[in-house]
C-alpha cells in the first residue's frame, strides 16, 4: 500500500490561499510529482500549495518542508504555506509542537524563523531577496533587475512592459499598473509564467501603488494559477517597489483575500510578512488516490 494512503492532512488557508498541511515525519516516503496531482485532484484536500512536513534535516531546525503545486511541480517558498505550517505545528494537537511560540523551518529557499503573534496570526521571516539575474534566474544577463526588458502585446502599444525580477526563493516578475484588476490575468498569466526568459518559469504579480504605504496585488502564480493570495508574491511587490523609489519599507499589500503586512528591513535585508491562517478541517488521504488508475 502506498505510505500516503489513509495519512491525516490538514486544510488551511492563508488570506484565501488554500494549502495543505501533510505530516511525514518519521517516514522517509518523497511525495512524487504525481502523487501532488492526485492529491490535488482530490476536492477535500485541493489546495494551491501542499506543505509536506519531513525530519529536520539541520541542527536547530524544527523540520523540513517540500512544497508543491497544484500541477505537481515543487516550489522554494510559499508564505501563506509556511505560516499555516507554523501554525499546525504549534496548535495542531496531532503534530507534537503545541505551546511552542517559534520555529525554524528548512525549505529549498533557505531556513524561515516563524514566529506566532497572536492565535492566528504569524510572522516568518523570508530572508533577503536574491536580485542579481542569475540568482533571480533570468536566462540572459541584465545589469539592473529593477526593470528589465520583457512585454507583452503590440511593440508600439504594449498590454504589460518593463518589470522588476526579485525572487524570494522563487522567481516573481512585477509589473506596476495602475489598476490590477483591469487585466485579464488568466490570460496573461500563463504566457508570462512560461516566457523564455525565466528557464524556472516565474510568479506573475500585477501591482499598484496607492501609497507609500499601500500596495494592491493580483498574482498569477507559478504552478498554480490565479490565487487569492500569494505571500512570496506580496513581499517580492514591496521588494520591488521599494527599488523603483515607489514604496516606504514597510507597508500593507492587499490581495484578493486579505491584507499582508511586509517589511524589508533595512538593517539586515530580511523581508518580514505577517498575517492570518484559517484551519478549515481535517481528513484522510484515501487509498484509491495513489493507485495506478487514479494518476
């Protein structure tokens, strides 16, 4: 039988969202890309990003998270991810954490200190962005990532122009605009994700900035589509903002469900997002899902 069959997931979400939380500690089992499919395809663990819980794998860590989207693809971060982890790890009575106020988790992206706020709300703390190209990636070299040269539609009267590229342990591309909802994102969204300058595809964000301290966000995000809310995405928007002489350090990004408070913080460079987590329900993982028909 298949070591997800019949395993206890967690629903949740962040600002809308939806992410699910499986605990695979103590097990050695590697959720496969087909495997996140099946899951995924499952209505009562649907999610825009699944959070696996394994043994921690550096000292003073509390464990380490893979993440995956919707199509099966793996992800360096996920903040919304990483705060309903924080919170299933310090509430949850079946994951073994409860009354701890802090953790650090280990994703692809680096190590992410957390940190509970109150009940439901928590800070973590993303690292510094990466900003040169080849960390971003971007498939050929630009000296200033701030704004670089990428459109989309008529030479002469593009739809979209000239992004900044920041990436929080994922690539996010930022156009600015004056309204994000006046596009069609599902459209533009997958064109832009898949163009040929970003050889890891990339985070699509449309934002807006209403002041120095406001920002509005659409994201179209790698692997997943059209989310309520991106939390990678929103500190990657106030990153770029802040380059582009828009924004203070320290603002409210508002995104289709809800708002996020980002910092970049000046003395070290670590970005800081913090918001909310909802638990929705629980359940089991059935056995059917993992068998060879079901993929």
């Amino acid at each position: 039988m298949n070591a997800l069959a019949n395993r206890r997931f967690l629903k949740m979400n962040g600002l809308g969202n939806q992410i699910t939380v499986l605990d695979l500690r103590g097990t050695k089992h590697v959720v496969s890309g087909s495997e996140a499919r099946a899951i995924a395809a499952e209505p009562s663990a649907r999610f825009d990003q699944l959070m696996v819980l394994h043994d921690a794998v550096t000292p003073g860590t509390d464990a380490f998270v893979r993440i995956y989207n919707t199509d099966g693809s793996e992800a360096g971060a996920c903040g919304n991810g990483t705060r309903c982890v924080a919170w299933a790890m310090t509430a949850d009575p079946g994951m073994g954490e409860a009354g701890k106020t802090r953790l650090t988790l280990q994703t692809g992206a680096g190590l992410l200190p957390t940190f509970r706020e109150d009940e439901t709300v928590f800070t973590v703390d993303m690292g510094a962005p990466r900003l040169a190209w080849d960390e971003i990636p971007l498939a050929e070299p630009f000296e200033d990532t701030s704004r670089f040269e990428l459109q989309i539609g008529p030479i002469d009267s593009p739809v979209l122009h000239t992004p900044c590229a920041v990436s929080m342990g994922n690539p996010h591309a930022v156009f600015f605009v004056e309204d994000p909802y006046a596009f069609n994102l599902a459209q533009i969204g997958p064109l832009l994700e898949n163009h040929p300058i970003f050889p890891e595809r990339a985070n699509i964000e449309l934002a807006a900035v209403k002041a120095p301290d406001h920002i509005v966000l659409r994201v179209w995000e790698r692997g997943a589509g059209i989310t309520q809310a991106c939390g990678s995405g929103a500190c990657a928007a106030l990153v770029a903002a802040v380059r582009r002489g828009l924004s203070a350090r320290k603002a409210t990004v508002s995104l289709p469900g809800g708002d996020l408070s980002i910092e970049w913080r000046e003395r070290d460079g670590h970005v800081l997002m913090t918001g909310p987590v909802a638990f929705e329900w629980d359940g089991r993982l059935a056995p059917a899902l993992f068998e060879p028909a079901a993929r």
